[in-house]
C-alpha cells in the first residue's frame, strides 16, 4: 500500500486504519507499503504500526522483514535496490539547474537538494503569516530541510534512487517527459502541503509495479493472491499489476479509472473498509467499540 493519501495524511494515520493493518497481519497477511519517499522519510512512529516491508523510492529500494518478524525502524533484509545512471544524472541536474528547477535527489541514507529548492519555497511561503493552521506545514517543511545536504557538485558514486522535481523555473512536467521520457520512469506528483506540481523520476524500468512484482516473488505468491492501494499517478503500475488493485476515495481521477475498486476517502475509513470488504479484517475495530458503547459500554470496558 502507498502511504501519503492511502495511509495517512498529513504524516498522520488515521487509528481506523492502523488497527485495521494490525488486524490483517494477525489474521495472517502480509503487508508491505511502498512509497515514493525515501527511506529516511518513513517516520518510525508508522514503521512500528508493524509491516512485513517496505518498497522506497517508488520501488528502488525494497527490505523484507526477517524470522517472520515485522520490519524495523532500523531497516530489514534487503531484497532489491537499484540507482540511476551517472551519465543521465548528470545530464538530469545540469538541465534543472539551467532552468531554475527545483529538486530533490532521494538516497538510501540522505537527501540532496538542488540549489533552487529553497528559493522555491520562500517564494511559495513569501507573505505566509505564522498562524495556528499553517504551523504543521512549517514544520513538515522543516523536516524536510533538516535532512538535506546542499552540496551536489559531485554527484559520482552516489546511488541515487528516485528524483523528485517541482514544476519551476518555467518546467513543465510535459518539459521533463520529453526530455528525459526515454531514459526514466515518470510519473506526475501533486503535495499541496509543499505547494507542489511536478513529478517523481526512477530509473528506467523500475517502479511500484515492478516492486510488488519482487515481493511476490520473494514470498512465492501468484499476481492473483496480491492486493494493492494507492491514491496516485504513481501507484498506477502497482494498482494495474495487484490481482485486486483498489484506488483511494481520495485518488487522482485517473488512478480510479483503472482501478479494479474504489473505496472511500483516507478520511473516512476508506483503507480499513476496502481491508474488510475483501476478508483482511473480518471485523473492523470501530465497528466492534460502536456496538460496545450502544450496549453501555466504555472504550476501556469499565
């Protein structure tokens, strides 16, 4: 399952959907989510919901969990990585840097700003005033800041795993697909949170498709036992290879017209109901403490 719009929001996951993956690893699936962020993003108050995985850098990375044990906070076994190319990254950033680009280079262990990202986002931010409602997005901005390294003269010998790029400096997403279609995987990306229009750019081949491909090959599972969830374009792979591919309430309008089901909206319990309308969870939790207080009961049983 993707996480940003499938799991959770805002960098918060909703309770419905958490007991909803503890209850489906207890009734014996196994659960991998696959991002489009680094390694280094996924928080480790959401790595210890507990998963047998996880696919990072839409599909570039991709750790197992060993001794049937859910994946830690540290990292598990890995089962697959891959990088670009020096010569087309170089080629990649030169152009991005010609034009004013902002970007962001994803490794398994740090992150690499183009020099335009944070002239970007003072634009964006520039007039903001620090109010109540816009301190979680200063902070999540923070956080991104505060993890990344701004020194990209020499990118040589860096495993570079997924590029993300804002449309700035005149660069269109349609810019970068005619340029640079040929040579990687793309795919459009949209977090208003960062003020963000662009798109997200693996080596060629590699994908979220292409991940959960190696996680069932891995586990020996055939296409038709595999589910998976996303909300966007670049769940699009994944959703169309899962022998049940199921879109978000919230997802892009294109991801739902491929999509084998749609559910409701991460809001509203869309990943703990699609979980129960597919026999993951045979009864979801929320359900179970309705009828509890109905009858006089309180969450604690008392």
């Amino acid at each position: 399952m993707d996480i940003d719009g499938t799991l959770s929001i805002d960098n918060r996951v909703p309770p419905s959907a958490k007991r909803a993956c503890r209850a489906a690893r207890k009734n014996g699936h196994l659960l991998y989510v696959c991002t489009g962020r680094a390694r280094l993003q996924i928080k480790p108050a959401l790595i210890r919901i507990g998963f047998d995985g996880i696919a990072s850098s839409a599909g570039a990375y991709i750790e197992t969990a060993s001794n049937a044990q859910a994946v830690s906070a540290k990292g598990g076994e890995l089962l697959f990585s891959a990088s670009m190319e020096a010569d087309k990254l170089r080629a990649l950033t030169s152009y991005f840097k010609r034009h004013g680009t902002a970007y962001l280079l994803e490794l398994e262990d740090r992150l690499i700003a183009g020099p335009s990202l944070k002239s970007y986002f003072a634009e964006y931010y520039a007039g903001w005033h620090l109010t109540f409602k816009s301190l979680p997005d200063r902070f999540l901005l923070w956080q991104l800041f505060r993890k990344c390294e701004w020194n990209i003269d020499n990118l040589d010998g860096c495993d570079v795993r997924n590029v993300v790029f804002w449309e700035s400096g005149g660069v269109t997403f349609e810019d970068v697909e005619r340029e640079f279609g040929a040579d990687y995987e793309l795919s459009r990306l949209s977090i208003p949170v960062f003020g963000m229009e662009g798109g997200e750019m693996g080596p060629h081949g590699v994908h979220k498709g292409l991940a959960l491909e190696k996680i069932s090959a891995y586990h020996g599972f055939d296409r038709s036992d595999t589910m998976a969830f996303g909300d966007g374009d670049n769940d699009r792979t994944m959703i169309l290879g899962a022998g049940i591919g199921i879109a978000m309430g919230n997802a892009t309008p294109s991801l739902k017209a491929i999509a084998g089901d749609v559910t409701d909206d991460i809001e509203n319990g869309g990943l703990a109901k699609a979980f129960k309308k597919y026999g993951l969870v045979y009864e979801a939790e929320h359900d179970s403490r309705s009828r509890r207080r109905a009858a006089g009961f309180s969450n604690t049983g008392e």
